[in-house]
C-alpha cells in the first residue's frame, strides 16, 4: 500500500482534483465510494453553500474525503471555521502560504496537504509541517505556476528534494492509468486527477463544457494570462480577445479589466464556451467520453495495470 493511501486511508491512491465550479459533493462523494479521495472544492463556493456541500457529502459517504481551499480567496478563512466545525479531516491548501493554515489545521488534528508548482515551494511546505505535497506540472488545467515546469521534470525533482520526508502526489497531465503508471514510475506515492473527473456525469460542470472537451485536440489548450494568474483554458472567443489586447500592447489593468468577475463560472458553469473561461488540462485531448466515476474508476485502474504488464526489462 502506498503512502498516500495510508496516510488518507483509501483504496486507491487517487485523488480528485477540487476545482473550482466543478467539483462539488456529488462528485467527491463519488470518487471517495469508488475507493479514492475526492474533494470538494471550496474556492467557487460562499461560504453557506461550502458548508451545505460538505454537509451533503458527509451523508453521502462513509469513506475519508477532503476539500480544497485555494489561500487567496476571499472566503478563506470562513471556510477554515467551517472545517473546524463541521469535522471535516483533509484539507488540501493552494494559491497561498502555507505558513498562513498549516499550522492551525493541524492544531486540529486535520491532515494538510499543500499544492506546489516547484521545488522550492516544496521545501517550504515540508519545513510548515504538511502532511504531503502534490506537485503540478504546467500541463494541468485551470490556475497555474508561473515556471511552466512539466510533470516529466517536476515530479522526480520535488521526490528528490521532500519525498524522503513526506508523500509526494504527482498531478497535471495525469489523464488515464497510463499517466498513472509514469507518475508512479517517476517517484510519486499518489496521483491528483482533474480534467479527466470534471468530465464524468458527477461533476457540477456543465454539459456543454464536458461536450466542448471531449471534442477538442492536443492543441486545444493554451496557458495564457501570466501577469495576472496564469490560466490554462480553451482557446475560444475570450482567448482571441486576450491575443488582440497582447497585441495591443495592453496594460495589466486592461488584462484585469478584460477578464473582468466571473469569467471561469460563464465558461465552466454556465457553459458559456465562448466567452467563458473553459478551463482544462492538456489532457483533454484524451477524453472522449463522459463517464460516471463508478465506471471510470475500475477503468483507471485497468489501464494502470496493463500499463505495469507491458513494461519491458532492459535485458
């Protein structure tokens, strides 16, 4: 058993990514009966809806599952209150310190897992005292590092650095048991899987964004925005803007402006896939189908397996 799955007390030692607008009881409650951790993502969420969802998904498993709370969101800190009173015991942290949390969650005996795009933000979270680091790579969808580090190099540098001290969860990229495979090949104790849940039947997404990522290629995707929060999205009508506002030698108070408030929920939510934000990893290439996690899960599974089975020896 690995680490990971110790440590969360799982099957399996897959994660459901929390991301915003798309992953909500419904779906952690989900991945967590079909053997895995899922999480709720708190950084779409008010802080009476954050609770409502956890609330459901404590109804709708018995099994370990967690959240995530992106550190700069404004709702941070109510939804740590939350946390503390609702008994929720995983806490994934992002988009901020770890310094900030880490210390009060495990105060409270919750296990703190920290994301980090490199290996220096690694090191940092291990010397706050998290319980295990998931390291994305540039490939992953959505918010993004500014580093454009890829999970090939990422993820056995971060092992190197912290996995002799802490778990380590490889993620960005990570679309089938292949992936899977590769990840663990490189070191990791765990995967953290995105795009390929936020387009099953549980996920909140909506339909016309798991339709939209189903049809699109490996060239689909495009990191842009970086001087604002870099963001992996869709090329679409909002993207051709962000090209003709670089081209015009924008501000980063135009770029602010342009993207204005809302734009992920239009275009992941709302399924506005035009002049929203469809936000997905490069992965998406991949995904043709909109499966349910009971189906999808057994799936990864067999596919990391035939993955193990076909590796050849060198001699």
């Amino acid at each position: 058993m690995s680490r990971i799955a110790k440590l969360f007390k799982v099957k399996y030692p897959i994660i459901q990514a929390g991301m915003v607008w798309c992953s909500g009881w419904k779906l952690a409650s989900a991945v967590s009966n079909s053997g895995g951790l899922g999480l709720i993502g708190a950084g779409s969420m008010r802080p009476d809806v954050f609770r409502e969802h956890v609330q459901k998904c404590k109804k709708a498993t018995d099994n370990a599952f967690g959240v995530n709370v992106p550190l700069l969101f404004k709702y941070a800190e109510e939804h740590m209150q939350i946390i503390e009173e609702e008994g929720v015991p995983i806490v994934f942290t992002s988009a901020g310190n770890p310094s900030t949390w880490t210390s009060w969650l495990k105060a409270r005996g919750i296990i703190v897992v920290h994301v980090v795009p490199n290996v220096k933000l690694a090191k940092k979270c291990v010397e706050k005292g998290v319980d295990a680091i998931v390291c994305e790579g540039f490939e992953a969808g959505g918010h993004n590092g500014k580093d454009e580090i890829t999970s090939m190099a990422l993820i056995p540098q971060v092992v190197d650095a912290v996995g002799h001290q802490v778990p380590v969860i490889a993620a960005g990229g990570i679309g089938d048991g292949r992936a899977i495979a590769a990840a663990f090949a490189l070191g990791a104790d765990g995967v953290q899987i995105g795009s390929r849940f936020a387009v099953t039947l549980e996920s909140s997404a909506h339909a016309l964004y798991k339709k939209i990522v189903t049809e699109v290629d490996d060239s689909a995707t495009v990191l842009t925005l970086k001087e604002i929060v870099p963001v992996r999205l869709i090329k679409n009508a909002f993207y051709e803007q962000v090209q003709q506002a670089y081209a015009n030698k924008a501000s980063i108070q135009d770029l602010v402006e342009l993207l204005g408030n809302g734009r992920a929920r239009k275009g992941i939510f709302e399924g506005n896939t035009e002049d929203g934000e469809v936000e997905v990893g490069q992965v998406s290439g991949l995904i043709k189908d909109i499966p349910t996690v009971k189906a999808l899960m057994p799936r990864l599974i067999a596919e990391y397996n035939a993955a193990i089975a076909k590796l050849s020896s060198f001699d």
